[in-house]
C-alpha cells in the first residue's frame, strides 16, 4: 500500500528520536567549548620540539640535523643551524638550532617528520584550537613556540613517550658504541663523544 | 600473459604492424608492447574482439614526456629508451612522448596487456591516433593527456582541456615546465624552492 | 553601564543593553554559511554540522545554497586557480555584513600542494580573510572555535568610528576584482588591494650539506 | 540554479528553435552548487525539463598531485594519497603502497597483511554509508540519513584515530607494511563497532528501503547497460550494479582476500536503485570480511624489516599496481629511474572514468534526476581532478 515504507522509516526516526531521552549511545553530541571528547592517545595535530630538563632552550634534543626538513613532504621546516655547539641536558656537547621554523599554515600533520627523526626530538602535539586572525605572524611558528616539555609529551602521548624515554635511557646506556635509533646516520657520527663532560 | 606469442599473433592478424616488446626489468616485470601509431587502432580492436583475448577493458591510460637526455634534469638512460634521435637540432623538441594503456579483460579475467605509443617528437609532430573508438574509458584519459602532456589524439571525439582552463597555453606535466612565478611569501624556503624565491626577488 | 550592575540586573531577569551589543548579539549568533565545500576540509565542515559536532549550537547550522542569503564564506578546501575567479564571485556576490574563515592549510597559503601549478596559494590574494584555522585538515572542533572566534570578534565590533567595521563603512570596497584566466597564470596574480605580504628575509647561507651521511 | 562560471553569452539564453516552441536553455551547475559532491561543474543543455546534452567540466580540484609527486620522495607522496579521495585514505595509502611493492618487489607481513584488510574494510564502510547518505540529502531528504550516516561514521574515525592519529588523513601504510601496530584495546572497540554495525544497516535499510518517494526516484533512473559499462572503464559497485562480476578483491586477490569468504553482490538493471542497494549489500560483505579478519589477526612483524624508510630507491622500472577502492579500480602506475623520485607517478581515479557514461545516463532524463544520478556515481573530487 502506498505509504506504509514511509511511515516504515518515520516510525525508525521516531524509534531514534525517544530512544535519545533513554539511551546514552543515541545522543551523540559533545557539548564543545564545555565539553570535550575523550581524548585519543594517538591523535596528532602539529609537530612540536622536545626538551629535557628545565630550560627549553638548552635542552632541545634537536641537534640540527637537517633529515625533517629534507624528508618534510610539503616542505615547511626550516632550520638554521648553529655554528658552535652547547651541551644538551645530558651534558653532552652537541650542535642546536639557532632558529627552527615550522610554518603550520602549510604543515599537513602527516608526521613524518617524526617518523625520520633518529633523535626523537621532534613529536605531534594535539592541540587544535589555533584559529588566528593572523596568518603571518601567528602560523608562523619559531623555535620557542614550537618548544614543549618532555613532561608535557608524558602528558599526551603517555605510551608513546614512555617507549621513547625507555629506547633514550637504552641507548645512552650503552653509551658510545652504537645508539639505538634505527636511521641514525648522524647519530653515529655524532656518537664518539670523547672528552665531553658526562 | 606472456607477450612473445601474443606479438606473433598481432603480426599474422594485423599485417603490417610494426611491434616491439619492452621489457621491464623491475621485479613487476610488467612488460609492455610498443606499437606504431598507424596500426594502434586495428591492433586494438583485434585485442578487443578476438574470442580468446577479449581485453574489453581498458584500466589506465598514461602519459609520460621523455625529454632528451641532454635536457632532462636527470639523465639517467634506461633500458627502455634506446632509440632517441641525438642528432635532433632543436634540443626543446627533441625525445618523445609515450602514452601507455593499460589492457585487462573483464570477461576472462586477465591482463594486464601494455601498449605503448610513441611521438615523433616533443614539438610539432605529436599526433597519435586516439582509440576513444576503441574504448570509451580513453575518452577522459586522453583528453587529460593532451592537456597535460600536449600529445595530439587525432579522431578523438571530443579533444579539449580537461583540467586547466581554456586560455591556457602550457603544458604543465611536460619535464621542462616552468611554473608561474609566485614566489614572494616563502617563509620556510630550502634547495629547489629557496632557488625559485631567490629568482623571484632577483627580477 | 558598569558590567557588575548589568550582571547583577540579568540575574533578577531584567536585561540591559544598548544597541550596539543588541545589534552584534543579533548577527553573532545567526551567522549563516555558504553552502559551499571545495575539498578535504569540506567533508570536516559537514561532519562539525552533523549531530555528534552540531554547529547548530551556534546558530551557524543554516547552510544556504545561494551567495546572497549567506553571511560567512567557510573556505573550506584547495583553492585552484581554475576555481578562484568563482570564490571571488561568490564572495562579490555575498551581501554585506560578511565574514570569511579560512579553514586548513590548503585555504590559508596552499599547504601541502602550494608548489602546483594550478593551486592559489591562499585565498587571502584576493579577499579579505577573518579567521584563520591551521590544520590539515582542522578537527570539527576547530571549526567551532574558530566560529566562536569569529563572534568575538562580532561582538568587539563598534558601531561608529573609525574602527567600524567594513560594511559601516561606505568608503571601504565590499567588492573585489576577479581574476581573469591568462595564458600561463590569473591575471592579477593577487589582488595588491587586500594583499600584503611581509617581506621575507632568505637564508642565504646554504648549510645542507650536514646531516645526511 | 546557480550560474556561476561565466554566465553563458546572451545569445545561447534565446530561441534555438524559431518556431518557439522549444527553447534550448544552457545551465551552468556548478562549480558551486550543493549537490555537486564539490567543486564539479555540469553544462547541461535543457529543453524543459530534459536534459538534452550534458557535459561535464572538470578541474576546479586540480591539485597538481602527479606533478608534485615527480618532485617527491616515495615515501613523501604517501600522505598526499590521503588527500585524493579524500573519504577513503587508507585505501588510497595501500593502492599506492602495492604499486611500490609491485615495482621494488617488496614482501609484505602476514600481520600487516590483516591489518590492511581490516582497515581499508572500515573505509569501505564508512564511505558507503556516507555516500548512501549523501544520495539521499541530494534526493531532498535532507538531513536524517546523512546524520544517521555520519553518526557511524565518526564511530569508525575514532578507530582510524586511536590508531593512526587522523580522523580522515591516515597516513597509515609504509611500503611493506603499515606504520603503528593496534594500541591496546583497539582490537575490542572495532570489535564492538563492527558487531553493532549490522544493526545500524538494519536500522537505516528500515528507514529508506521501502520508502515510495526513494523507489519513485531512483528505479529505473539512470540505467547503465552492461555493455556500455564495460567499454567505458566504469569499475567499482556502479560497475556491479550493472550485472558485471568484476571486483579485484576476487579477481586480483590483492593482498590476502582469498582466505576469506564474502559474496560479490550484483545488480540486475543498472539503475540508481540497484547502485545504492549494491552498496548497501557490500556493506553487509564488508563486515563478513571484517569479523574473520579480525578473528585470524595473526602476532608477527607489520612492518618488512629490509625496506627503508628513508632513501628508498626502487631499481628502474614501471608497475601499475590496482586494488578496489570503495569507488572502483583505484590504481597507481609508477615509473622508476632508480633515484628517490619516482620519474612518473599517475593516479587512475575511478571516480573520473566513472563519469565517462555521466551523459548517456542523463539524457533525456529531468534536470532533478542528473543530481540523483551524480549522487550514485560516488565521486570525491579530490580524485576526480587529483
């Protein structure tokens, strides 16, 4: 009979509409600004540089390496290196960036940045709330924005950072010979570090 | 599907048809059947209707610019370009292009089957035959090409750009393409585009 | 009126404004957008609509098919440049007040595809952008913050002065040239009206040699 | 309508005929028009209500992604794939990941292996119930199946999230293999999601399938002929709903799909009805497929140890490697000249060869079926246009 499929499928809506006042799965809004999804430990929202210790500065574990901003698919790092080289939180004498940009108005978080970098010093962050009405100077991220806490990582990539801090503890326990990163060229010839204080 | 038996077979049915095999030395070792362009069409029909091929399918359609070497950026010769013609005086128009088809058959379930067809040149003799007559899934992929690429598919129904705009003169996938200069905010410029910012602020 | 005695009036139900709250009150939470996706960042758009981000809770749900209803352009996706001439369009076409978020990177500064030929490298060449949002593409709730931006920025907005906004103000263009189809690229390649790109300064020095062993 | 692309000249807006009788009147739909599923743009000639040419007009989501992958690493052209079809990423991911083990002969893991077809299944699903959603918005339900459809979606994107870090952009396999091994959990909450999917389909085939309006709407609109389908290079579910037994999942078997068993659902006329329905049969199939692959998710490697990651050179050379996409034959033909680029890099889109037969379908039908007609062909234009 004419009719009966469309009253088939309101009687569905209907089903949907006065199972939201009973059942939780049905109401599915989040409430935004006051109310937050759960948070993903995986989700990744722009790169950030990692610390140690207390001063963001001093304890960049970038080295200034080159490898993100070569591999970068769209090609929004910059680095430029520094000419003397300052001792990272381990103490260690190593070479740092004097200026690390990443423009995020072209970044498309792909994350292979981090993929490549032997040092992890450089991770995804998931903040997302950046709308600006600055394009130039707001997007346009420098080295101490770009800068977290290893803490802050802990904070939202708690599996992941702890795997990282276990594979760094690893690697400088074996000290010089051989470090663990598994792509790590540089890391190799930066490794013999005779003479530095420990 | 072995290509040996299959290019005898084209020859006998097709006479006169000038094929080549191009083998491919990747491991895919997907190789290909190069064809003269005054055959394409009937080499492709007998591929279509011949009871036990039936490659009634045509998937993907390519093109792919094969400057010469001396003005391609990376000169690295393969197996499969041999026979470029080095005395060419005009060096831009010198290579060829190729367009590549790619044949699989719905109904036995097999394939795929390569043709290649090559330009005379990169200039003015760039005309191919177009086989939209043959399969109607080349309609698009042509047009694409010739927009792209800039290869002439005479007989084709319909041959207009497909991507860019009308006005449009180039043919941007072409190696030596040169891109419009807008270059003026890069803040994060390296290597090739540090080089093209350079030249932006240099004019 | 001071904020306290305000305040303290709406708690025993009695409302206090002056006509410029009232007005941007009005259109802050009435924005409607253009019902218009160009790419990736669209599909985000329609989900930030949808029940679980409901946009609706913004007043900001009625997407209107035709320019002349719509008060907010989301540009949402990779702006080619066989596509720009139309986004001026439609933006020309827009009635005043109108406003024009920029959403992910592609929108912004072209993001990941800004070295195509084909790809504009921001809308900004050629309209005026309010809100940027950075993201590849942006998480729905990006948008929405970025919408409740965008009403903050209604709300400080004054009504008289030299700070009034453009569609108060008869001297400022609400129309913008639309780019025509050359030979090889648009023509302007960006509008130097609404253009202004800080100068910026090339490294020079070329230090890639480091790093990849 | 809006005409927005250049306004047609004054002249084609008069009287073809001079008896006037008829009047030819030249439409321009699109780029911009809501129910173009993006930037696609139509010239439909009209006389009346019918549409007596059509032609369709491309490129406003040209992106230039084959040019850029010429100038991109192997691995740096993986997360553009995310953007081609912009609904399916990980299916794009393994079409272009396959091509690159065709062309270097790269041997993928067992667990890799599942964890491809588990995933790109879940895009399957999602992208059949938007498009199923977006059918009916074009077909002026507007509103309750598009919700209905999206509320399952964001339940498969938090999936894709806890596992790959992006809801939509996934960036998830690496030649030889896939990225990130499944969190904890994971494994549960896909299990929980695919069990209650079924449900969903129940529910949502209650709400449209026998609905008088959807029937009067789409049977018999838009019908495709096996023949036509076949020389026109039309794949994917339009191309079954056509009655043609062609799905690479059984032909190629790519990947591991011949260790499971699921149905190819075919079509009997051709018509919008049948494609929707195709879809919503493939679903069921999907989640078969889901629930033994997750069942036989084996332990081991997901990763190939012997490929690199970085300075990946594959030896001179060309593939084409092809897998199902959601919308057809998704595939990428490569050609290597043994440096870190590749030297050509070419996407064939099913959604753009799907269009090829857009015309024959629509004419002769009302200007309000091409929209319906366009909704069931299921084309993103981040592929059509690349």
């Amino acid at each position: 009979m004419l009719g009966v499929g469309i009253l088939k499928g309101l009687t569905e809506t209907a089903r949907n509409f006065v199972g939201s006042y009973f059942r939780k799965d049905r109401l599915t809004t989040i409430q935004f600004p006051e109310e937050r999804a759960p948070r993903i430990e995986a989700s990744r929202n722009f790169p950030f540089l990692v610390y140690d210790g207390p001063d963001a500065m001093a304890g960049l574990r970038c080295v200034s390496c080159f490898i993100c901003e070569k591999e970068c698919p769209p090609k929004c790092i910059i680095i430029d290196k520094s000419t003397d080289k300052k001792p990272d939180a381990t103490g260690k004498l190593q070479f740092y960036p004097a200026e690390f940009k990443i423009d995020v108005s072209v970044c498309m978080s792909c994350q292979i940045c981090v993929e490549v970098c032997p040092f992890d010093a450089i991770k995804m962050d998931t903040d997302f709330e950046l709308s600006t009405q600055n394009r130039f100077d707001d997007l346009l991220w420098p080295k101490l924005r770009l800068a977290k806490s290893n803490e802050y990582y802990h904070e939202i990539h708690p599996t992941e950072a702890a795997a990282v801090d276990a594979d760094l503890a690893a690697a400088r326990a074996k000290a010089a010979p051989k470090p663990a990163a598994p792509v790590a060229p540089v890391a190799a010839a930066a490794a013999p570090e005779k003479g530095t204080t420990a | 599907m072995t290509l040996e038996p299959l290019k005898l077979e084209l020859e006998e049915k097709v006479p006169g048809c000038g094929l080549e095999i191009i083998s491919n030395p990747s491991p895919s070792a997907q190789h290909s059947l190069l064809i003269d362009p005054e055959h394409a069409v009937a080499v492709a029909m007998y591929l279509r209707d011949a009871a036990h091929l039936r490659f009634d399918y045509c998937s993907n359609v390519t093109g792919i610019d094969w400057p010469a070497p001396n003005d391609a950026g990376k000169a690295k010769l393969k197996d499969m370009e041999e026979d470029l013609e080095q005395d060419e005086a005009d060096c831009a128009t010198a290579g060829y292009l190729e367009v590549v088809y790619h044949l699989y058959s719905m109904e036995k379930k097999h394939g795929p089957v390569i043709l290649r067809m090559r330009t005379c040149d990169r200039g003015l003799r760039v005309h191919l035959p177009s086989l939209v007559s043959v399969w109607r899934s080349a309609d698009f992929q042509e047009r694409e090409i010739f927009d792209l690429f800039g290869v002439i598919f005479d007989g084709h129904p319909d041959l207009r750009r497909i991507l860019m705009w009308d006005e449009y003169t180039d043919h941007p996938m072409r190696r030596d393409y040169v891109e419009p200069d807008d270059y003026e905010y890069e803040p994060t410029a390296h290597d090739e585009v540090l080089r093209k910012t350079m030249n932006h602020y240099a004019k | 009126m001071d904020e306290g005695l305000k305040s303290e009036l709406s708690k025993q139900g009695v409302v206090a404004t002056n006509l410029q709250e009232l007005y941007n009150w009005g259109r802050r939470n009435s924005i409607w957008p253009l019902n218009f996706g160009l790419a990736c960042c669209a599909i985000e758009m329609i989900a930030s609509t949808m029940a679980r981000y409901d946009m609706a809770r913004f007043g900001a749900e009625v997407f209107r098919p035709s320019p002349r209803q719509a008060d907010l352009m989301i540009v949402a996706g990779t702006i080619t440049k066989k596509m720009a001439p139309q986004v001026v369009r439609l933006y020309n076409q827009m009635p005043e007040p109108k406003y024009v978020i920029s959403m992910g990177a592609c929108a912004i500064s072209g993001g990941p595809f800004k070295q195509g030929y084909n790809v504009l490298k921001g809308i900004d060449r050629y309209i005026p952008v309010d809100i940027y949002i950075p993201g590849c593409p942006p998480r729905p709730e990006a948008l929405i913050d970025a919408l409740m931006a965008l009403q903050r920025k209604i709300d400080a907005q004054q009504l008289t002065g030299d700070s009034r906004p453009r569609h108060l103000n008869a001297d400022e263009p609400s129309e913008f040239t639309v780019p025509k189809f050359g030979a090889h690229d648009l023509e302007p390649p960006q509008n130097p009206v609404v253009w202004h790109a800080p100068l910026v300064q090339i490294a020079l020095a070329e230090d890639d040699d480091s790093g990849t062993a | 309508m809006t005409t927005l692309a250049e306004a047609p000249p004054k002249s084609t807006l008069s009287p073809s005929a001079s008896n006037g009788d008829t009047q030819l009147l030249e439409v321009s739909m699109g780029p911009q028009h809501p129910s173009t599923h993006g930037v696609f743009r139509m010239d439909v000639s009209l006389d009346g209500e019918t549409v007596v040419k059509l032609k369709p007009i491309f490129g406003y989501l040209h992106r230039n992604h084959e040019k850029i992958a010429e100038n991109e690493t192997y691995l740096g052209s993986m997360p553009y794939t995310d953007r081609l079809d912009y609904f399916c990423s990980i299916t794009n991911n393994w079409a272009y990941a396959l091509s690159v083990e065709t062309l270097a002969g790269i041997v993928v893991p067992e667990r890799a292996e599942y964890l491809r077809v588990i995933t790109a299944e879940l895009t399957r699903l999602q992208n059949h119930t938007c498009l199923a959603g977006f059918l009916m918005q074009d077909m002026g339900a507007s509103g309750t199946p598009l919700m209905y459809a999206f509320r399952e979606r964001e339940k498969i994107l938090d999936l894709f999230e806890s596992l790959t870090g992006a809801r939509m952009m996934c960036n998830y396999m690496r030649f030889g293999g896939c990225r990130v091994d499944l969190p904890a959990g994971w494994l549960e909450q896909a299990k929980t999601v695919v069990a209650a999917f079924p449900k969903f389909l129940d529910e949502f085939e209650a709400l449209l399938n026998g609905n008088e309006i959807l029937m009067a709407r789409t049977q018999g609109v838009g019908v495709l002929s096996k023949e036509l389908a076949i020389n026109a290079g039309v794949t994917g579910p339009m191309l079954r709903a056509s009655g043609v037994n062609y799905d690479l999942r059984k032909v190629d078997k790519y990947g591991i799909y011949d260790r499971f068993q699921f149905r190819i659902p075919l079509g009997d006329h051709g018509d919008v009805y049948d494609r929707y329905m195709i879809r919503v049969l493939e679903m069921r199939e999907s989640v078969k497929i889901l629930e033994q692959a997750m069942r036989d998710l084996p332990e081991g490697l997901i990763q190939d140890p012997k490929t690199k990651v970085r300075n990946f050179k594959p030896k001179p050379g060309e593939a084409y490697g092809r897998i199902e996409s959601p919308k057809g034959e998704l595939g990428f033909y490569l050609v290597s000249d043994g440096t870190p680029r590749p030297y050509r890099f070419r996407v064939r889109p099913p959604s753009l060869i799907n269009l090829t037969i857009l015309e024959d379908m629509c004419l002769g039908r009302n200007v309000a079926d091409v929209v319906i007609i366009l909704g069931s062909v299921d084309i993103v234009m981040g592929e059509v246009d690349r």
